[in-house]
C-alpha cells in the first residue's frame, strides 16, 4: 500500500496493517471514481434535479451504470453474507468516508442509506423466493427500496410504540395506520416499503407484538401525504414521505421472518448503518475542513490586509478541526473492526459511541468552517448548509443520540457496584499502611469502610 495515497494518507497505522491487498485496489477504485465522476459533476446533478424534482437524474442512471460495470456496487455488504463483494466493515468503513465526500457518490455505487439498512436485512432474514423478488433487484439496482417504522403519533425512538395496525388473517395482511419518512412514493424507482406494523397489541411480551412486512410502493389504499423537507430541503427526488395506509392488503408471503418477529429484524438492522452514516460524514466533514484551508489561504479576501489563516485564532481553528477529524476516524473505525472481530452485539458500545460523537462533531466542525467562510459560507455558494444538515439530522436519523446516551449511562452505571468494592480493596489496604507506616487514618468522604 502506498501509504501517502490521499486515500491512505490520514488512516491510522492499526488500518492501514489490516486492509487486504484485494481491499486496497477497492479503496482506490473508489478514490478515483468520487474524485473524477462524482466531486467534479455535482452541479450538473444538481442542474438536472431542477428541471423535475421527483424523477432520479439521467447522470445517476449513468453514473450507477458506470460504476457497477466496474465492480463498484454493493460494497457495503460485509463479507459473511454469500451475496457479498467481499470486503470487511473496516475495508468498507474506508471507502464510506470516500464515498461521503460528495453527498450523492454512495448511491452511484448502490451503496446509500436507506438501502444499504435494507438489503442487509433482505439478505439475512429472507427465504430464497422472498430474496429474488427483493433482495435480487435492490442488488442489481434496478429497483429501490424504502424503510417505514417511524410514526407521528408515537414516540418511535422506543420501537415497542409503534402502533400502525397490521391484522393478519389466513392468506394476507390488512394494514391501517400513519407513517413518517420512508422514500417518496413519489421516485417511480422505489419498489418496495419495508413496513414495520403491531400485528399482536395485546400480547404481554411488548417485544413480540410487531411484524415486519413488504409492501408494494404503489400498492392501492397507500397514500403519501406530503413530502416532509428536512430543515428547509427536500432531499429529492428520494425524499421523505407522510403516508397513510387505510386497508392496505398484501399477501402473507411478504411477512418477513414470521409475524411477531420484527425486533428480531429490527435489532439487526442498524449496527452497521450507524457506522456507515458516521464514515460518510467524515467524509462531508473532510470537505468542509478543505473549504476551510482554501477560505484561509485566499488572497483576494484579506480583512485588516491579512489572510484569514494569519489570525492566530484561526491557527487554532484549522488545529482543532484537524485533531477533531482524526480522532472521529478512529473511533468509527475501532466501531467497524469490534463488529468484524466480535460481531454486532458485542459492538454495541463502540457502535452508540460513534452515533453520539461523530454528527455532533461533524456538526461544530462545519459550523466552524462556515463562520470562516465569512457571509458566503451561509449560502448557496458553498455547499456547507447542507453539510451542516447533513450533520444535524444524522443525529435524529437511525434513533436519537440521546435515547444512546440514556443507554451508555444506565449501563455505565451499572458497572458502579465493582467499582465500588475495588474502592473498598484500596480503603482497606490504605488501612494497614497507615498502621505499618504510623500514620492516622483519615477516611475520605462518606466512603469509610
Ligand atoms: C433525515 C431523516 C431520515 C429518516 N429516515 C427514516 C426512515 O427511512 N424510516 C423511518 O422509519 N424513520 C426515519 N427517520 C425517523 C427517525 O428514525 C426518528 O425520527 C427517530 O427514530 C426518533 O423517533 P421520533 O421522531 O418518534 O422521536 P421520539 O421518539 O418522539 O423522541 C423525541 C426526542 O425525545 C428524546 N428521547 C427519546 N428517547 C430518549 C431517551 N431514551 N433518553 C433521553 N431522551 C430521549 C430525544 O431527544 C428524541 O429526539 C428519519 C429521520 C430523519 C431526520
């Protein structure tokens, strides 16, 4: 590996020793296709999503083409499901934060969120008839995918809430109820909703009262509302959808797992989508850090006949974001390796580390890099508004970092009890010392054992 390639250069040296030679031919693959295809066409994209807003680019058709032609799609799919292109979470955990450079590359390589969530969970929870109607077309990119659980009338952090209404007789399931976000119906290229419904309310178990079902995008008696933006974007023309389903029927078939099953699904969905959501941002946060630097460095700009870079509070600035940035890495990738070596549940902790860190990070690091930027930093002349959302909404996307912290703390909690009786252990050898060495003893606090 050349170690000063810029898609190396800034991994830590623990990486760098584990990436595989077949990996690193990947990683650069994907260095030049988001440097040369993607970062340079970004206005034509966006020029294209102009003239219809709900209808995917012609240049993303393309660039999807392109991109699977040369092996670059699926990437994500880690490499203990058959159907993968074989790279580990941390091999792909690299190329995510390439991809995550410009906003849109992940998806030229089939590799963007929600779909990434989805076809993990195809993949690993479906039979094989379920998997060529769905998992096989999401794969090969001729279809998308959407995920629906979050309602507007529940508290959807806590998934055992979720109240849409799923009956399930003999040969279908009848769906009513209200859903929030999922995938515009809207995208004539979304395929599918994977819908998360109560099909058991009264059940004494909360954690068996759910099924997860695949519904058709268009399936009659499923309505979008509305596009919901976030701050102020649509995020077309993927978007964001406000459905109602009112007796919405779908054969039993598309029940997947088996009913009552879906935290099975659930719980396994989102390990690895928290880690490439806080790559990807990385990426973004790269971004904004090298507008930042050219910001620093532009000679036509000089308040008081300086550069903005020979303030010395921005010396510090520029320091700051560059430890903040290097250190984010290390923590996600330290999340990727924990899920390669012990697997998902044993990764929790690495996992709720990096969704907490990493958007609220991303989120001041951006924030810093438009106040450098000056008046134009705030507008469309840069693209650091929607890196700033980008950031802030990752910390609501995927479950809300505080409903993590409330786990990371009750766990740390936990823990409190050993840590006590160690404290004990000290008190009491402290004790003998202080009678060998003749010295009073002063118990500390209220702790005197
Ligand atoms: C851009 C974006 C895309 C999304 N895409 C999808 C999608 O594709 N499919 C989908 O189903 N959903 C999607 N969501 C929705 C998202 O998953 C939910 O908004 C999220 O899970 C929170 O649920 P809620 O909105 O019902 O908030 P609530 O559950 O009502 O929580 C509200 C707030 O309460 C606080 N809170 C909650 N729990 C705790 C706790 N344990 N401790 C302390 N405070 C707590 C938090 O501050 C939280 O933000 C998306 C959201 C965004 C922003």
């Amino acid at each position: 590996m050349d170690r000063n390639h810029p898609a190396f250069a800034r991994l830590p040296p623990w990486v760098q020793s584990k990436i595989r030679p077949q990996a690193v031919e990947t990683i650069k693959k994907v260095w030049d296709w988001v440097e040369t295809e993607c970062v340079p066409a970004e206005p034509i994209m966006k020029a294209q999503l102009a003239n219809d807003r709900w209808k995917t680019p012609q240049l993303m058709h393309d660039l999807r083409a392109k991109a699977k032609a040369a092996g670059l799609f699926n990437l994500f799919l880690p490499n203990h499901f058959k159907e993968s292109p074989g790279l580990t979470n941390l091999e792909y955990g690299c190329c995510a934060e390439i991809m995550g450079r410009c906003y849109w590359a992940a998806q030229t390589m089939n590799c963007q969120a929600p779909e990434t969530g989805n076809i993990e969970l195809l993949a690993k929870f479906c039979t094989d008839e379920q998997k060529a109607k769905w998992l096989k077309p999401c794969m090969e990119g001729t279809m998308s995918s959407a995920y629906s659980m979050t309602e507007p009338d529940r508290a959807s952090s806590d998934a055992t809430n979720i109240g849409c209404r799923m009956e399930i007789t003999d040969t279908e399931v009848i769906i009513n109820g209200r859903k929030l976000y999922g995938n515009a119906q809207w995208n004539e290229d979304l395929g599918i909703y994977i819908l998360m419904g109560c099909s058991d309310p009264n059940n004494p178990n909360p954690w068996n009262r759910h099924t997860t079902v695949v519904v058709p995008a268009r399936a009659p008696g499923l309505t979008m509302k509305r596009n919901i933006t976030i701050m102020g974007y649509d995020h077309a023309p993927e978007g964001h959808g406000e459905y109602v389903y009112e007796n919405v029927r779908v054969p039993k078939e598309n029940i997947i797992l088996g009913p009552g099953r879906a935290f099975e699904i659930a719980q396994g969905r989102l390990g690895p989508g928290r880690i490439h959501h806080a790559m990807r941002l990385i990426g973004q946060t790269e971004r904004a850090y090298e507008l930042a630097l050219i910001r620093c460095t532009d000679p036509i700009k000089k308040p008081r006949g300086k550069l903005i870079g020979e303030f010395d509070s921005n010396i510090e600035r520029i320091a700051t974001m560059r430890l903040e940035l290097d250190s984010m890495r290390q923590v996600v990738l330290n999340a990727a390796d924990t899920m390669d070596l012990y697997g998902g549940k044993a990764a929790k902790y690495v996992i709720a580390q990096s969704k907490i860190l990493i958007p609220k990070m991303a989120e001041e690091i951006i924030n810093e890099c438009m106040q450098m930027f000056g008046g134009q930093g705030l507008t469309q002349h840069t693209a650091l508004p929607e890196m700033w959302t980008y950031a802030r909404f990752v910390r609501v996307a995927d479950g809300p970092d505080s409903a993590h912290k409330h786990q990371v703390g009750r766990d740390q909690i936990k823990t409190a009890p050993n840590i006590r009786e160690r404290h004990k252990k000290y008190q009491q050898i402290h004790k003998q010392l202080c009678e060998t060495h003749g010295v009073e003893y002063v118990p500390y606090g209220a702790i005197d054992y």
